[in-house]
C-alpha cells in the first residue's frame, strides 16, 4: 500500500504568509502534516529538517499551529527537536509547549533548562569509557554556562551510535562536579577521565551513527552541554602506524591476547559457543579447547558466529585504539588500530586470523568453566 505521509518539503512547497490554514480544510498542508506524524511517528525528523530550512517567518507560524494542535507521539517527537532549532523564537516556543522552559534541576534531558546565554558553554570535566563486550561504553561530559553547570553521561553503542542519556543541572557554577561521583557505576570499567579531544570525537562520531534515529532527548543535552554548533562527525584520526600490514602474525597474536586480557568482558556466551565446549570437554576428558586439536570446532564457530559479529568486534578496536591512545598505553592502542583496519578487510576473515583465535579460544576456555553453571544460557 503506498503511504499516505507526504515529505515535509512537499507539504510546505505552497506555504506563505501569513498562513492561516481553514481546520476544516482537509487539504490543509498543517493537517497533511500532523496526519502524517500522527500515522507515522518517525516523519518528525524529516519535518523538522523541513522547518528549519525554511525562512523564520514562514515557519514561526506553522511552529505556533503545531502547538495548539492535539498531540500525538509523532508531534511530541517533533517538539522535542524543536527544542534545539536554530531559531530562538521557535526554540522558546516548543519547549515553553513541553514545559522545559525551567530552571528546576531534574535528571532527564526533556526537562532541560533552556539554555539564554549567547556565549558557548565552557567544558570543564570529561570521561570516556571502555567498550564491554557488545560494544556499548559511556561519555561523561560537564560545562558551565549561564550561571549553571551541567552534567550528562551518554550511554553510546558502536553499532548504533547515542541511545541514551542521564544528566542533571546545578545552579552552582563553582560546584566541582566529578564525574565518577555523580555517576559512580562508571568505575566499576576502566576510564580516561579529562582528554576533552577523545570525548568529544567519540560523541560526533556516535552521532553520526544514530543519525536521525537519535533520542530528542541526547539532542537536547548535546546542545546544552557542547553548544548548538555540536553535529555529527568523523571519529578521532587514526595514527599512521596503526595501518592493517604494520605488525607481524606472532605480534599480532601476542597483543591479541594482551587486548583481551585488558578487555575481560570480551568474550562469545553465545548457546553454540556452551555447545561446543561441552563437546570438546565430554571428548578430551575434560581438556581445554585447543586451536589445532580442536580446529574442525573453531571453524565451525567462526562460520556459524563470529564471522557475522566480525564489524562488531572492528569497532570495539577502533574505539579502544583511540582509548588507549588517550591513555598513553600505545603498545595496546597500536595493535588495536591494526587489528581493526585488518577486520575491515574481507581477506582478514578467516578462523585462522590471530583475533578470532584467541577471541575463540577464550570463549570457549570461559564456556568451558561456566558449563551447568548459572551462567550457561542453554540452562533455560
């Protein structure tokens, strides 16, 4: 069936002032509008690009209709991006509309003070994370501006790009706001706290993987934090000697296990790596998993796991060659730059390569240990 939702272009191609659009009017491009969000919550970012590039004084109008209009999550959506338009009038007015025009500290990002102060914020604090194994890790950035300081943790995903956010604002702009403090489960992975360069490229460079699927709520706190000028962009540069030929197989696979050591939330728990393991165990009298004894059950999990989790595994590397670089351990941050650019490399995706061996031998080692345990995910 073909969509009903026309693009937010098209909707406002016959708009001009003053617009005064007939509520009776079933070809009012405003009811076209709302339709189309009402039906189709995800048109709210195609909408507000459309209003934002048009003229203030075509689109303060519409932005006024949209508000006394019913709403509907689609409409909600798009009043929360609203909320950070270019335009201050229009800006105001949709969150004025949400009720975040206020000044109340609260945790959530939809109610965010709006932000009166012309001058960018200043950052003051930063943390970045380690991935864990499914490639999720947390930013922590803080700055002050407007008499205010203001803190937000975001919780970012390699595959996904900013899922979620966590903040909160203090009128105190002296206050000394520690990060781990305010959010102390962060320490329980390792961290780099206060290289603004390396949270600040990690958080344009999960921006631009969400893209339009990003939470209002993440923009409202990026544009607080970091300014309205904040978009997405390019990870950090890579360094030069973290090109995929740089390192030998037998340093590759001695820094392999030395990455996987410093990253112990790395491992497969998947059923078939359980699967496997029991049957190495019950076949060798409960020996370990060994890659050349036991190649025949390494490639099958290569095959039939880890060669669909390989990108995966190339952006967790990435993320933490510029993690490691920010920490001055350039050995690891070398071999995890290789490793990556190897990884994106279809020639690098065999059983034999010296990741996915120690990253397979590890897995199943880890299964091994944890079989009938509470911790074997067949147990269910």
């Amino acid at each position: 069936m073909e969509s009903t939702t026309r693009p937010i272009d098209l909707v406002l191609d016959d708009v001009s002032p003053p617009i005064e659009p007939d509520p009776d009017d079933p070809g009012s491009p405003i009811d076209d509008l709302l339709d189309g969000l009402e039906h189709d919550p995800e048109e709210s970012w195609n909408a507000f690009l459309g209003l934002e590039s048009l003229d203030p004084e075509i689109s303060r109008p519409i932005v006024r209709e949209l508000i006394a209009a019913p709403l509907s999550e689609g409409l909600f959506r798009l009043l929360h991006l609203l909320g950070a338009s270019r335009d201050d009038e229009i800006r105001s007015a949709a969150r004025e509309a949400l009720g975040t025009n206020r000044s109340v500290p609260l945790r959530r990002a939809a109610t965010l003070p709006a932000v009166v102060d012309n001058a960018p914020p200043r950052l003051v604090r930063s943390l970045a994370t380690a991935v864990d194994g499914e490639g999720l890790a947390t930013i922590v950035v803080v700055s002050v501006q407007s008499g205010r300081i203001s803190s937000a943790a975001f919780l970012c995903d390699v595959r996904a790009g900013i899922r979620d956010v966590l903040g909160q604002v203090d009128d105190d702009p002296e206050a000394d706001v520690d990060p781990l403090a305010r959010f102390p489960e962060l320490s329980l992975r390792p961290y780099v706290e206060d290289v603004p360069e390396l949270a600040v490229g990690l958080l344009a460079g999960s921006l631009m993987l969400s893209g339009r699927e990003t939470p209002p709520s993440v923009r409202e706190w990026l544009d607080a934090i970091l300014g309205r000028g904040f978009h997405p962009g390019l990870l950090p540069a890579a360094r030069p000697e973290w090109a995929p030929g740089v390192l030998d197989a037998a340093t590759l696979a001695d820094r392999a296990w030395r990455i996987l050591a410093a990253c112990p939330t790395w491992v497969d728990r998947s059923s078939l790596t359980f699967d496997l393991a029991e049957e190495i165990t019950v076949r060798e009298r409960r020996a370990v998993a060994d890659p050349l004894r036991d190649s025949g059950a390494y490639r099958f999990l290569f095959e039939r796991r880890l060669l669909h989790r390989l990108d995966l595994y190339r952006r967790m590397l990435l993320w933490m060659a510029f993690f490691w670089d920010a920490a001055g351990e350039n050995e690891l941050a070398s071999a995890a730059g290789v490793l990556s650019g190897q990884l994106a490399d279809p020639q690098y995706a065999v059983p034999s390569h010296p990741f996915t061996v120690a990253l397979s031998t590890r897995s199943l080692h880890e299964a091994q240990r944890r079989l009938g345990t509470a911790e074997d995910p067949r147990r269910g």
